[in-house]
C-alpha cells in the first residue's frame, strides 16, 4: 500500500509525471504551469556530446532542440529500443563478427599482407571463442541486443536527471513538510505481455531497472500498470480520488456518466464498458473495461472490472518516417537532420493543419503535390490503424453503456482520428460517450473534448490513482 504515489509515463516523445499526495487527493500532474503549452510534458530525448574528453548528456527541453553533428549525438523514441526482443543471438546481426566473415575483411587481409591461411586461423580462433562463451551460458549481444543495452543505460541518466527535475517541481507544491524523495514510483508500460503480467517483459524489467539505479524507490505492490489500463482510469475519473469513509469511492471517483448510471441501477442496464484507445509516438495502445455482473457489489475496483489490454508498435514515429520516404530525397534528408521541436512542428502544421513548413535552403515543404503524396500517406496509415482497431473490437460481444476514449499525439490529427472512430463504430457499436481532442458535438450524445492534461496525462494520472490499492477497497 502506498497513501502517496507519483506515477510515471516513460513516452517515446515526452515523459509525463503525476503525484497523489494524499490518499483522497486528485493527482496532479508535475509541472503543470500551462495546459496549452503542456508544460507537464518533459522531451524523453536525450543528447550525448562526445567533443570533449568526456561524453557529457543533455536532457529535456535542451536536448530537444539540439540537431545531430560530428560528436553530438541525439537519442529520440530511443523506447522502442528498451522494448525490443533480441532472439537467439545471430553471429550476422554483431557488426564485429559479420565483418570477420565478410570479403571487405579478405580483401583488407591482402593489401596488408595477411595470407588467406592466416586469415583463416584468425577467424577459427574467434569461432572457438564463441563456442567456449556459449559453453558458459554467455552470448555475444547482437545488434538488438546492443542497442537494447544502451537504451537502458540511456534511460538509468534519464531516469536520474527526471528525479532531479521533479523533486525541485515538488518544492513549489503546498504540502510543507512532506518529503517527496521518499515518495514511491509506479511505471507505466506497454501492455505486450499478451495476456500475462506485463512485469514479464524484458523492456518491463529493464525500465524498473533503470529507475531503481536512478533513485526511484518502486511502488512495494504494484510497481508497473499497463499504459493503457492507467490511461482509462486516468480520463475517465479525471484524476479524482474520492474516499468514503477511509474506502475508495468508485461511483464517486468517476464523476458522472455512463459508469454511474450502470452502478445506480443495474438491473435495467446492460453492463457498463469503456473503450480506450491511444495513438502514441511508438505504441497504440488498446483497453476495454467492462464491469462484472458482480463489480457493483465489489469493494475493490481493480477487480470490479474486467479488462483487456494490447499494444501494438504502430506510432506517429513510424507514419513520419513513411512521410519522409515519399518527399524528394533532399528534403526528407533535411527533416530527419531537425530536432525534436522542429518534427514536432512539422506534424501540427503539416498532417494536423495541411500548411507547409519552410526551409531557408529548400523552400517549402509539405506543399502542393508533396502535401497530396503526404495526405495519401496519412490515409493510409489511418486504414491501418482502423485495421488493428477492429481486430482488437471484434471479439467483444454486445455491451451496455459504453464509452470510447481517444488520447495520444495521433488524435491531434483529424485524418487519424476519424478513420479511429469510424473503425470503433462498425459492426453497430454505439457508445453513450466519446472523449477525446478536437472533437464536435453531435445530436443526442455527449462529447468530452479533452484538453492536453487528458489526451497527454492521461496515464500517469490514472496511474497514480487511489484505484491501484486495493488496501483501500
């Protein structure tokens, strides 16, 4: 049991932190000064400079508006990286090795002088080595698992300079007295786990890792929530966390809505369900509650509900580079040299807005026949996000109150978020309630137009719910 819990979002694009005070508190998200700004959203990018004697890291805003160059290196939805899964070790996937085998290597050998024989001695001796590591459970890390390797390292100095960050947000917050470093952390993470416990995943494990390194103390029960199970909670109690009588209030901490009504009277109403859906930078992420025939009576609502979640590695990160590909080489070349901000730029003004953006040396970009090739790709990209929507909604069966919720950076842009909910929509699906941003009222039923605190916070919010404890059930 934790009274108090800051619950952290570690996003491809930016990182999110929220922190429940007391038990009873609505959580609030760190560094909240301008919802239309979303200052609470810390850039996940990291830059390593190597010009000097010694590699020095940047972080946050800073890092995301530093470009590539010689000895600077800069680390975006480095994520996916964490998460990736490295099977059995392929000699051709380690550089060092497919480069002992290669004819550049023979050809290197003979303009040196190394005879085809001594080459051959040298390459024998390597592959005994690799035999004799192998006879002691020890593979040498191929590409994957090389670069899964410096992503957590990338993200302990991550996780660090994060607790820096927070810990001297938290000093501004009213709560005199309270030591916010002894305060526990819960991580979200993509829901890959396929059914089992999300904790199992390799990515899982090393994310845990890093924070710990990095000085977080974990959550003592409940160190990890799926992303998309804390994203529901999140948008749809708002953050709030109402107790009665020292018990968690879960009518009350929804607020009102399908979920209420389900609750006040369920014997006349099919039961309540909640459909989230979240378009990320690296991940979209899939969620569906839906209440027990005995969740009413159920004192702990994490078992009140039952869920089931799935990611998929389908992101904003991926329709970029998809853009990239069909706009003229030069071009592409120049948008994949610019730095976070800037890309960022160019999704809002080019796949949200359809307006150009502007290079000094290049002219615009994202206009004319390039912003028809663009669209086409947005379509596209959109048939298939529909596609994964439907899959995953196919095997519910009919349900009651529903409510759909939309989040991430991808239902920003109108082309993504209407192929999401005309797909959500097919086979007769209805829902009593649709959240999520830029959306318009329709006759007869209501709409929750989310701000960025929701459509962004979302997780980290919910995450850091009183709803994670059951000791409070």
């Amino acid at each position: 049991m934790a009274e108090r819990v800051f619950c952290i979002d570690f996003g491809s694009g930016f990182t999110k932190v929220a922190l429940r005070p007391d038990p009873g508190a609505t959580a609030r998200l760190i560094n909240d000064r301008d919802v239309e700004t979303a200052d609470f959203c810390f850039p996940s990018v990291v830059v390593v400079d190597r010009a000097g004697p010694k590699p020095v890291l940047e972080f946050g805003k800073k890092a995301a508006g530093r470009t590539a160059s010689n000895g600077i290196e800069v680390h975006a939805n480095w994520k996916k990286r964490l998460f990736l899964n490295p099977g059995p070790d392929d000699p051709t996937a380690n550089p060092l090795e497919a480069f002992l085998r290669s004819d550049d290597l023979a050809a290197l050998a003979t303009q040196h002088g190394v005879t085809a024989t001594q080459l051959g001695h040298l390459r024998a001796v390597v592959a005994s080595a690799r035999e004799m590591l192998a006879g002691v459970g020890i593979q040498p890390a191929g590409r994957h698992a090389q670069q899964q390797q410096f992503a957590a390292s990338l993200a302990a100095h991550f996780f660090a300079w994060l607790r820096k960050e927070v810990m001297k947000e938290c000093e501004r917050l009213p709560h005199a007295g309270l030591r916010y470093d002894g305060i526990p952390a819960r991580l979200t993470v993509p829901a890959f786990a396929h059914g089992a416990d999300v904790t199992t995943h390799p990515g899982c494990r090393l994310l845990t890792a890093a924070a710990e390194k990095a000085g977080w103390p974990l959550h003592p029960t409940r160190p990890v929530v799926s992303e998309p199970y804390a994203n529901a909670v999140g948008v749809l109690t708002k953050g709030v966390n109402l107790l009665k009588k020292d018990k968690y209030d879960l009518g009350g901490s929804f607020g009102k809505g399908p979920l209420v009504t389900a609750l006040k009277d369920p014997d006349h109403y099919a039961p309540y369900r909640a459909v989230v859906i979240d378009v990320g930078a690296f991940t979209t992420d899939f969620a569906v509650l839906t209440m027990r025939p005995d969740g009413p009576g159920e004192s702990d609502p994490d078992r009140a509900f039952a869920v089931r979640e799935h990611s998929v590695a389908l992101g904003m990160s991926d329709l970029d580079e998809r853009v990239f590909r069909v706009l003229p080489a030069e071009k592409a070349a120049w948008l994949r040299a610019r730095s976070a901000d800037e890309v960022d730029g160019f999704r809002e003004s080019v796949y949200t807005e359809g307006k150009p953006v502007r290079s000094a040396a290049l002219g615009p970009i994202g206009a004319g026949a390039e912003l028809e090739a663009i669209r086409g790709v947005v379509a596209d990209f959109g048939a298939g996000l529909a596609a994964e929507v439907r899959q995953f909604l196919s095997s519910l069966g009919p349900g009651g109150s529903a409510e759909l919720v939309l989040t991430g950076g991808g239902m920003f842009v109108p082309a993504l978020r209407e192929a999401v909910l005309s797909a959500a929509a097919a086979d007769g699906r209805e829902f009593a309630k649709v959240h999520g941003p830029g959306l318009k009222k329709q006759t007869g039923k209501p709409v929750d137009k989310l701000d960025p605190r929701f459509t962004r916070g979302g997780s980290a919010l919910g995450g850091a719910g009183l709803y994670f404890e059951p000791e409070y059930a």
